[in-house]
C-alpha cells in the first residue's frame, strides 16, 4: 500500500518536472542557507573556544595597586603590596585550583650572532598549568630552580624561530640582558590572544631569578601579578569574595579604605566575545529561517494548485473506493517528498557552500551532525505542516462533486 | 430469485439552488435482485444519473430509504462508503475516467491499492482481467495511447477487479461508436452470465434492449418499470 503511494507520489512529482524543481527551490535555498549559516556560526564559535581554551581556562589575574611618585600614578601593578605570600595564602582559599605569581619585564636576548628583544615572564612551575601550556621540548624548571634561583629559561617559537633558526635550543645558552641562562625546553606554540598579540613571543624563567638577576624587585617577594586558576567555572564568584576579603584582610586595609590591589576575571572578557559570536550564530540561523519558511509556503501554494487541478482525479479514486484518508496520505507524502528531496540537495549545497567559504576565506566552518539532523527534521516538518491543509482540502472533497468538475 | 441487493424506498433528492429545494427525485420505489440485468433509461433531466449516484454511494437521498445488500446505506460513514465503493460495486463512466499518468495494468489494479492487497496480486489478477477484455498485450501503455472503446474495457476491467457483486454503469458507450457499443454490451452480457447484477443508464434504445429488465425515469419519476420484452414504444412513455 504504502509502496504503491510513494511510487503515485513519485509519479506526480515527475509529471511537471519544472514546477516541482520551483517548488523544491525554495526548499533548497532554506535548507543550503541554514546549514551554511550554522557552519560559519559555529565555526566562529569554535576559533573563539580555542582562543579561550589556549589562554587558560577559569583565569583571573590579581595586579597590585597603583603607586604615585612625585605626584605620577603609575597605574596598576607597580605598588609593592602584592608578595608571593599572598599567592601561598590564595592557594588555600576554596574554589582556587592553582595560582602563580608573575614579575615581567622586557629584556633584550642574545644567542650567537643573533639578538631579540621580547618579553619575560618571571614565574613558577604552576604558571604552565594555569596558562595550560606545554612543552614541546625539552622539560620544564621546578621548585627547586625557584628556591635556587638557577638560570635556565623555556623559550617562546617566535624566539625560537628569531634567535636560533634551525638549530635545536634546549641545552644552548643565551643572554638575557648579559646574564646567561641555559635553555630547558620549548614552549609549544600558542598563537596569537584574544587582543593580537603573540604570545609565542615570549621567555619564562623561575620567579627568583627574574627578581634577583634581571629586574630586580623593591622588597623580596613583591611580585606584580598572581595568575589565579579557579576550580571550574562556577566557583568563579566565590573565589572572587574570597580573594578579596583575604587581601584586604592580609594588607590590613580598613572598612573604607580602597582595594590596593585588582582583581580581572580573564574568563568574563572572553565568554563575552563567544556569547557575541552564539548571538551572530542565532541571528544567521534565524534569517536563513525565514527563507524555510518561504520554501513552506511554496510548497503549500503548489499542492492547492494541483489538488483543485486534480480534482477529477480525487473524485476517480474515491469512486474506486479510497477513503479519505487514503487521499490525505497521498498529497502529504507528496509534500513531503518535494521536501524532503530539496532538504537533501539543500544540504549538499549548503555544506559545498560551506567548504568553499573555507577554502576561500580560511574562515573556520564547522558542519555539525547535529545540524544536519534539525535541517532535515525541519524539512520534514515543514512538508508536513504545509502540506497538512492542501491534503486535508482534496480529503474532504464530495466525490460526486470532484467527478463532475471539469 | 433471491433476496433484493437493491431495495429503494420512497427515495426523494432535492438539489440546492438559488430559488430554493428543487427536486430530481421524487418517492422513488425499485428493487433490483441479485443476478438483474437492468437498463434505467429517460430523458436527460429525468434524474437517472443522479438515481445511479445515490446506488453508487457517491451521493446521498434527501430523505427515504437505500437498502444495499441488506445495509441501509443511511447508516454507514463515509470509510464504510468507501469500502464498499472499493469491494461491492464496479463503476463504469461514460468518461471512462481512468488515470492519464498510470498505465493500463496500474489502472485496472487501482482498486486493489485501496483494497490492501500486495503488489504481486495486484499485478497478477490486473493481468488477468487484461487478458479478459482483449488487451493482454499492451499492459504497459497509456490510456491516451489506446481507442476509446478499449479505454471502456480497461474501465470495465477496473470495475471487476474487486470481483464486485454490482455494475453500475453510466452512458457507457455514450461517446463510443455503435460498432463498439456493441462489443461492450456483449462484455456486459458476458458477465452478467457470470452471475454479477448489472445495472445500466441509457438513453439509447437499442442498447438498453440487451437488458433483460427496463425502467424507465421521467420527471424523477419511475414511469415504466417492465422485463425488456414489453419494452413500450417512444411515444407510449412520453405520454405516460
């Protein structure tokens, strides 16, 4: 029975070639302009993700306070209120996985014949976990480099790339502002932060020696920055209070007095920019939407147009004895058909578009299952629910009515 | 002869219009038994068409009573209609009506879709009654391929294909020549042989002379009702 229809169906799709491939238009262009849109959206999502993934995730820094001199505020980070015990104590709070004091500076370093000035960074071994960074080389400094303050450094690829060229780093010793560290590994590459900059440009060395030989340090163990690690992304708040109460409490600040420190929640900034980008997504999805929607009615125009042509036909059937229901299964499997065939050719499109959008722009698509799967249950949706009134008018038809119409 | 398939009591059709109930039918008393061969003939106008409607199940009687096969029709919703539109009467339509975009043998096989039987014997009894009508060697062509007698016996193959126990057929051969109205009464006596009722509207004298009973409708009225022998004259039914 059900064999014998799709075969009818298939017929009648088949006796106006042109009109049907109009009607399923609609169809395609809805279905290729969701699936394209989801693509991009998504693939947008993704490069923000990994964006956020490679800075760390759960990130916040603590920056000292400002310090005036003669009568200049030197912005945040330059007051000696922060310490490396401050950093010990956090680590105790509860909702803080790990924290890492940070003293940076710009130096000028020398290998050879070659010289680069970048960034270093003065930290611990956790600072790695944090940042969730690995070594491509090589191994990294440990607790006892830190109470030692041995000279060894684990380099950047923008480094890397600019001191060395092909020659293998780990082993070799460089210059940092004329002082010689010995190389323990390469950092893995990162690429560039959510702001641009590249953040393979860089050298870490154990805070200590950061301190004691290259920037020196206005008390022991000030440090500008602790880079605090929270245990997941709803413990966020909580180790914010807690952090706060703790610093004042331990920089003896009184009710009233200014925070003479600063708390960033890292994460926020960038949860941020993936929820504009999920907002994009929506808003791309939901005008490729609009177009489904279209299709639909197209569909539903089409089948009114050839129940009232067919309306001879109807009163044929019914007068061999289809019951009502036997002529609603046919135009809905009908409308279905003509929707479900422009969801598939809707798709190829769609995901082609996709994959030439990428190979033109290299901008990052991803084609989820997933929304393959809704595209095609929309389709069959909307075939059903366009298709649903059209089916339901040449049903209830008299037959006696339907035999006579010429 | 057995009991009645057909029993029509008192049967009365108004049709709607602008200038109110107009009726086509008027009290209308017929039964017809089992194994008949029945022409209903008159004018065009005198409700015959609609009278073959109504036995068809495709309309229904302003009032009285339509008693097919012992089921008052009145009774009966509109699945039951279709089912027995489907497995108790064959159709047959001046218009022939068949499917323009279906072959032959998917034409004849039509009402099985709907009976709920299986591909393969739909093809196989479609087959048969292909064979039976004269066209076995063209199952594949199309209705607009073929003569419009043959369409006629590819319809009437239709008809039988359910093994239906009544004919119903309206002007048959109203747009066939007189040759091939011929070679189609001669189906229909064939199968009336076998047993199936037939009952069949005319206008034509001569082919409503193969059947073996006459009733004749003027003015929604029966006005002759008499086995085919004692078919009256022209102008004795016009005066009646």
């Amino acid at each position: 029975m059900f064999g014998a229809m799709l075969g009818e169906a298939w017929h009648a799709m088949g006796a106006n070639r042109l009109r049907t491939f109009l009607t399923m238009l609609g169809m395609i262009i809805g279905v290729s302009a969701v699936v394209l849109m989801m693509a991009i959206g998504q693939g947008a999502q993704e490069s923000v993700k990994q964006s956020i993934n490679a800075m760390g995730s759960n990130l916040f820094i603590v920056l000292a306070g400002s310090r005036t001199a003669s009568g200049a505020r030197l912005g945040g980070g330059n007051a000696a209120s922060l310490t490396v015990q401050d950093g010990e104590a956090i680590t105790m709070l509860e909702g803080v996985k790990a924290v890492a004091p940070v003293s940076f500076g710009n130096a000028q370093v020398i290998f050879g014949a070659n010289n680069w000035a970048t960034s270093i960074i003065g930290t611990t071994p956790d600072y790695l976990d944090v940042r969730a960074w690995s070594l491509k080389d090589g191994y990294s400094f440990s607790d006892s480099d830190i109470r030692s303050a041995t000279r060894v450094a684990l380099i950047g690829r923008t480094v890397v790339d600019n001191l060395f060229g092909d020659t293998d780093p780990v082993g070799k010793t460089i210059r940092i502002k004329q002082a010689p560290f010995v190389v323990l590994g390469v950092l893995e590459s990162k690429g560039q932060s959510l702001d641009g900059r590249d953040q393979d440009d860089t050298i870490i060395v154990p805070l200590t020696s950061a301190q004691r030989k290259l920037f020196g340090a206005q008390f022991p163990d000030s440090v500008r920055m602790l880079m605090v690690q929270g245990e997941s992304p709803e413990a966020m708040a909580m180790a914010e209070n807690g952090m706060t109460s703790l610093l004042r409490q331990r920089h003896k600040l009184r009710d009233g007095d200014e925070d003479d420190f600063f708390i960033r929640n890292l994460t926020a900034a960038a949860e941020s920019a993936a929820e504009t980008t999920r907002t994009m997504s929506l808003l791309l999805g939901a005008i490729a939407s609009v177009s489904l929607l279209v299709g639909g009615i197209g569909i539903m125009n089409i089948m009114l147009v050839s129940v009232t042509e067919r309306t001879r036909e109807i009163g044929i059937r019914m007068a061999i004895g289809a019951r009502e229901r036997d002529i609603m299964q046919q135009f809905l499997l009908e409308a279905i058909m003509i929707s479900v065939a422009g969801c598939l050719i809707g798709l190829l499109l769609g995901i082609g578009g996709a994959l030439l959008v990428n190979l033109l722009t290299g901008a990052a698509v991803v084609i989820s299952s997933n929304a393959v799967a809704t595209a095609f249950a929309v389709a069959a949706a909307v075939g059903i629910f366009f298709g649903f009134y059209p089916a339901r008018k040449a049903a209830r038809m008299n037959p006696i009515e339907a035999l006579r119409y010429q | 002869m057995s009991s009645p398939i057909i029993r029509v009591t008192d049967l009365c059709k108004d049709y709607e219009t602008a200038l109110g109930p107009f009726p086509v039918l008027k009290n209308v008393n017929v039964s017809i038994s089992a194994g008949e061969y029945v022409a209903i003939m008159g004018p065009s106008g005198s409700g015959k068409s609609t009278f073959m409607n109504i036995l068809g199940c495709l309309d229904k009687p302003t009032s009285g009573e339509y008693v097919l096969d012992c089921h008052p029709v009145a009774e009966l919703d509109s699945n039951q209609l279709a089912q027995i539109r489907n497995q108790t009467i064959g159709f047959v339509f001046q218009g022939f009506n068949l499917l323009t975009r279906s072959n032959l043998l998917d034409n004849i096989a039509l009402p099985l879709v709907y009976a709920g039987t299986d591909k393969k014997v739909r093809h196989e009894r479609a087959r048969v009654l292909l064979e039976k009508v004269g066209l076995g060697k063209y199952p594949a062509s199309m209705p607009n391929q073929i003569s419009g007698g043959q369409q006629q016996r590819i319809a009437i193959a239709r008809a039988l294909i359910n093994r239906p126990r009544l004919i119903l057929a309206d002007e048959p051969t109203g747009n066939l020549d007189s040759k091939t109205s011929e070679d189609i009464m001669r189906l229909f006596a064939e199968l009336n042989e076998e047993g199936i009722t037939i009952i069949i509207v005319t206008h034509e004298a001569d082919i409503a002379s193969h059947a073996r009973r006459q009733v004749r409708f003027l003015d929604g009225r029966i006005v002759h009702d008499a086995p085919a022998t004692e078919a009256p004259s022209r102008a004795e039914a016009e005066t009646a």
